[in-house]
C-alpha cells in the first residue's frame, strides 16, 4: 500500500477515534444527568429541564454524525483517488515501450516494470532477484560501474550504453538515477529504451562521414580517425604509403570518367584482396590512395611491390568491351615516435614523385628517394 494511503488513513482514524469518543463522554453524561449523577444532577429541574438536555444532546450529536460522515466520505474518495492513480500507473506500466528497473547496491533487481520482456529478455517477475551484470552487457570501461555509481556523491543522471545478453544485436540506453529514501540511497532507478534505430542511423552517418561512396574504402576523414587508434597502441612497424595511378587522366579523357570509375573500384578490391586487414586501405580523392601497412620494413616493402605486381597483371575492363593493363607508382615512410601523421603522408607523397620520376610503375621509400626499389 503506498504510504501516502497509510498516513491519510492514520490521520483520519484518528479524527474518527477522537469524534466518537466525545459522542461517547456526551452519552454518559446524558444518563448521569437523567439518573441524578455527579454534577449533572444540577440540571434536574423537572420536565422542562430533561428536554433541554435531550435537545442539546441531540444537537450535539446530529453536528457530531455529520463530522463522521464527512470523515468517512473523505476517507472514500481519497482511496478512489489512490485507487485510479494506481490503475493508472499500471496501465502506463504494461504499455510503456521502455523497461524500468529497480537494483539495491549490489546490482540486483528489486522489481521492473514496462517492456522488460523485450529488452531485457525477462518478465517483470522473473527478473527480480536477477543481477543488473547477468543481464545486461554495460559498454563501460569500468567494470565496477554499479559500485562507483552508488559511491560517488553526485547525485545527477547517469546514461550508459549495454546489450542485452539474450540478444547482443540491440542496442540498449540506460539511466541511472539515484533512489533516495528518508535521505538515505536505498537503490537506483533504471530507465531502459531500445535505441537500435538510432544507432543504426548514427553509424549510416558515421559511414557516410568516413567511408568514400565509390570505392567504399575509407575517405581522408575515415583514414586520419582510423590511423589515430593504431598510433596510440603501436609505435613501430607501421608505414605509410602514397599510391596513384599512372596517366589516369589520359584514361578519362580518352574513355571517360565511367571508364575511370571502373579502373577505380576495380583497383580497390584488388588493393583489399593483396593488402588485408589489420593493414588500413583509403582513398584520398581522384587516383589517389594512402595505406598503412602494419608490418616490419620488409614485409612492408614486399607487400607493396606484391601489390605493385599484382595491379600490372591485371586485366581492367574500361568499357563493355575495351580492356586494358594499368600500373601504379608508390611511395612510402616509416613512422617514427614523436612524427606527425601529416609529416608522415608528405614524406610518402615526396617518395611517390620520385617513383613517378623514377619511371612509374615501381616503389620508392622515403629515404631512399632517389633510388627505386
């Protein structure tokens, strides 16, 4: 029973208790008078006397009846009250489309309501007892997130990220809100809502943002972004590449720019297929590509004459029925602790127009620019 409910209920028991007693002191005073008791018997002055007290009594307890029923009316109208507001927060329970929870300190849950089932894979019922963790998979890197959220002093709106663990594909919002009792934190309040949709549209946009929309490799945006992560967790053996294709102006011009839209999707299925992942393929704009290849000096430098060789080799469709053999020119760097990206990618382009003036066709490193390899 809510304890609003309890304390009105106290309140007016206690105005019933108190009314009825005075009715009842009322009574006895009433028989004492009539029976010549106590100080009452003052008042016994024949007939006349006895119908004045009757009349006042009956006064006295017309007033005192009407207060009761008032009491009892209020008493039945504030339970209606209470009554259709809890049928009412249920209704908004069974048909909300987010899942709300209740945990203690330790992370389990108390009680859930809402779409529990869909999002979280348990009925309201059966997930009281469960542990928030056994659940739900928090995108968090702390993995004490519960504990430091119950410790910290803060009292704000905590939001996170979590799967659910019956169905890792959904995408799950939480909020934290602290449940404070009598000033004291009993527990937390858990809003959760499906946020797929969303996050469905956010890495769209995010593709869109980093992806190059012919080739599909990653654009300038989408290499730098990319590139970044590898530099903080490796600081060798990482080289840095400049590619373009030789005379690919000739080529549009002579078979136009679909011919050249071909060559180049081509050319990135190619450079994926000869140069795989965790290696980072992009397209810099027009026949220009840069790849970081994650390996040694040698195995760097083989995988790109690998490639070299391999894009010579083949056969490129410029139209239904025009073929043709293109090649490529490369330079490339390796990255050192402290060298900026962008230094990084002008040495390579430095190293790529000496392989052009070099004769195309071929691999330049850096340092040895003036030398094909």
């Amino acid at each position: 029973m809510p304890s609003s409910l309890i304390i009105a209920n106290s309140l007016i028991s206690g105005e019933i208790f108190g009314s009825v007693t005075v009715m009842v002191i009322a009574i006895i005073a009433t028989i004492a008078a009539f029976s010549s008791l106590g100080p009452m018997m003052l008042l016994q002055i024949g007939a006349l006397g006895r119908q004045a007290v009757l009349q006042t009594y009956l006064i006295f307890a017309v007033f005192t009846e009407r207060t009761i029923s008032v009491l009892f009316m209020r008493n039945k109208n504030l339970v209606q009250s209470v009554s259709t507001r809890e049928q009412m927060l249920a209704l908004v329970m069974v048909n909300s489309t987010d899942s709300i929870v209740n945990i203690n300190h330790a992370g389990l849950c108390l009680w859930s309501g809402g779409a529990s089932l869909d999002l979280l894979g348990y009925s309201n019922q059966d997930i009281v007892g469960k542990n928030l963790n056994d659940v739900l998979s928090i995108e968090n890197k702390n993995p004490d997130f519960i504990e430091n959220f119950f410790n910290s002093s803060t009292e704000k709106l905590e939001t996170v990220l979590a799967k659910p663990i019956f169905d890792p594909s959904r995408a799950l919002n939480l909020s934290f809100r602290k449940f404070i009792t009598d000033g004291i934190v009993s527990g937390a309040i858990i809003t959760v809502n499906d946020i797929k949709e969303e996050s469905e549209k956010l890495a769209v946009a995010v593709e869109k943002s980093e992806k190059d929309p012919l080739t599909r490799l990653l654009n300038r945006y989408g290499f730098n972004e990319k590139i970044k992560s590898v530099l903080e967790t490796q600081a060798e053996n990482i080289c840095i590449s400049y590619l373009d294709i030789d005379h690919f102006k000739q080529i549009n011009d002579t078979y136009g720019h679909e011919a050249g839209d071909r060559i180049l999707t081509e050319l990135a299925r190619l450079m994926q297929a000869t140069v795989p992942p965790p290696n980072i393929i992009s397209r810099f704009g027009g026949d220009e590509f840069v790849i970081a290849i994650i390996a040694n000096p040698t195995d760097a430098q083989n995988s790109l004459n690998t490639l070299i060789e391999t894009i010579s080799t083949t056969v490129f469709s410029l139209t239904d029925t025009v073929k043709a053999h293109i090649t490529i020119s490369c330079g490339y760097s390796f990255y050192k602790k402290g060298k900026p990206l962008d230094i990084l990618i002008q040495e390579a382009d430095s190293a790529l127009y000496n392989a052009k003036q070099s004769g195309r066709n071929r691999v330049c490193n850096f340092v040895q620019s003036n030398s094909a390899t």
